[in-house]
C-alpha cells in the first residue's frame, strides 16, 4: 500500500525536523520544506494527499500559500498551524477549507488527530464559506458530525477577543445545536447541508442554524433534556441510548441557561441565539 504523503512548510528548522520524525515513525512519507515557494514546487511535482502550514513565513504566508495550492490542487487536505492566529486569518483558513486549525504550542496527539480527521473525513467535511466578513460569516455545512470540532475551532480564532466566560457560553450553545442540526435535521447526510450565519454586532454576538429538516415540535422531543420530568434529570439519557444517540440532548435547556434570547421559525428548522456584551 502506497504510504500517505504530507508536506509540512514551517520556517522553524527545529519544530519542522522533530514533527516530521515523530509523523515518519507513524508510517508517512513526509516532505518538509521551509517557505511558500517550495511547498508550491513540490504541490506542482509530487502527489501530495495532506498540507501541513504555519502562517508566518517569509516571502509567502500560509494563507497565501493555501490559495495557491486550491488552484494547483482542489482536491489537496490542508491543515493550519499558528503561533499567529488572527480572525482574518481563521477566517481565510475556513475560505480555502483547511480541515483543521491549531494553535502552537500544540501536542503531537492533537496534530495526529487532526492529521487522521482531514484523511478520513476531509471530502465529507467540506464547509462552503458563502461570506467571509469578519461581522458576518455565511457558511454551508455537510451533515456530518466531523465537521463540528474543525468548525469550532475556526469559530473560537475568530471570537478570540471576546471574554473567556462569553466565549465558552456561546460555543457550547453553539455546539449543540449545530450537533443537532446535524443529527436530526440532516439525518448524518453529508450530502445535505446546514446553513449557518455567524453575525457580529457592537454590543451582540448573533448565530442562526438552519437545517434541511422538516422541523419539529417540542411535544415530539423526548431525547432532549429539556422535556425531563422534573423528578428525571436524566431521563433523556436513556431515551437517546434507546433510539442509539449519541450523548448530548443538552442542547435547547443549555441554550435557556447560558443565551440571552433564542428564537426558532414556525417550521422549527431554525433557530437564532444572541448572547449580549458587557
């Protein structure tokens, strides 16, 4: 079997040289090189399966570097690695569908993760960035729940001047309730989409989530915690493990707790949640 070829362009000799070594002993071909022009070069000549890119590096940066290798590669995984990280740039990584975004400094295990979920999932995962402002973000996102995690990430770069306890309240909210529109509304079809808005206000933070759903009724949702009877905080555990869920259902009553205002259409196929700044 062919090995898995990745190209890891950083400008840092001594972190290049030591992640190469440890992805080598794990079975794959590795080609490192230190800037732009040659990760280009080798994208031209070589069939690369992953890119692996820090941002700052000199002559071309990674973002730069991400463009480029679309046109030459479509098709090409990329992950983004950072000691950098900017809205703009978590932004732009989301643009031209790097699979993954990490901060350094990171453990090898997060980038052997991150490395296996861009291989395994990458073409399922593709997230169609409609707009790219950094006061309003317009995505499509595949029904498929490897798509949360990368997602998450990219949308805590971006919100990473907010305070940590507002920060954390909104992407909890924010993770159910793209989970649920996900498993419920699309059906885990990768081949259906979420549509997602991520809007920034002076003095507001605004998501919608719609899915490709027929809606639902509150009366209808036993699998989630907020129809508990009082005396059965978990009664919803064993309802989801019945109809084989996955954990969570958490994600309307946490919303009422950690959200100023949530609001769904008639239809209840989507939602907007607002969480108001200090």
């Amino acid at each position: 079997m062919k090995a898995t070829t990745l190209l890891i362009a950083d400008d840092n000799e001594p972190l290049r040289t030591l992640v190469s070594q440890r992805l080598r002993s794990d079975g794959y071909q590795v080609i490192e090189v230190s800037d732009g022009p040659q990760a280009l070069d080798q994208i031209r000549h070589e069939p690369i399966d992953l890119l692996i890119t820090d941002i700052v590096m000199p002559t071309m940066d990674g973002i730069e570097l991400l463009e480029r290798a679309r046109a030459l590669r479509p098709d090409m995984r990329a992950i983004i690695i950072t000691g950098h990280g900017t809205r703009r740039a978590a932004i732009d990584a989301l643009k031209y569908q790097a699979c993954d975004f990490i901060s350094k400094p990171f453990e090898m295990e997060e980038l052997r993760t991150a490395i296996e979920g861009a291989l395994s999932h990458g073409e399922k995962c593709k997230i169609e960035v409609l707009s790219a402002k950094p006061d309003w973000i317009e995505l499509r996102v595949p029904c498929n729940m490897a798509a949360v995690a990368p997602i998450l990430k990219f949308m805590n770069e971006v919100e990473g001047d907010l305070p940590v306890d507002t920060r954390e309240a909104v992407a909890s909210a924010f993770r159910e309730m793209l989970s649920n529109a996900i498993e419920h509304g699309g059906k885990l079809d990768p081949d259906k989409h979420v549509e997602v808005k991520y809007i920034r206000l002076k003095r507001a933070v605004l998501y919608s989530i719609k899915d490709p759903g027929e809606g639902f009724s509150l009366g209808e949702i036993q699998h989630a915690a907020v129809k508990n009877p009082e005396q059965e905080p978990l009664h919803h555990v064993k309802v989801r493990q019945d109809m084989g869920l996955r954990p969570g259902g958490y994600g309307i009553l946490m919303a009422s707790h950690v959200i100023d205002e949530l609001v769904y259409n008639e239809k209840h196929n989507e939602l907007i949640f607002v969480k108001y700044l200090q």
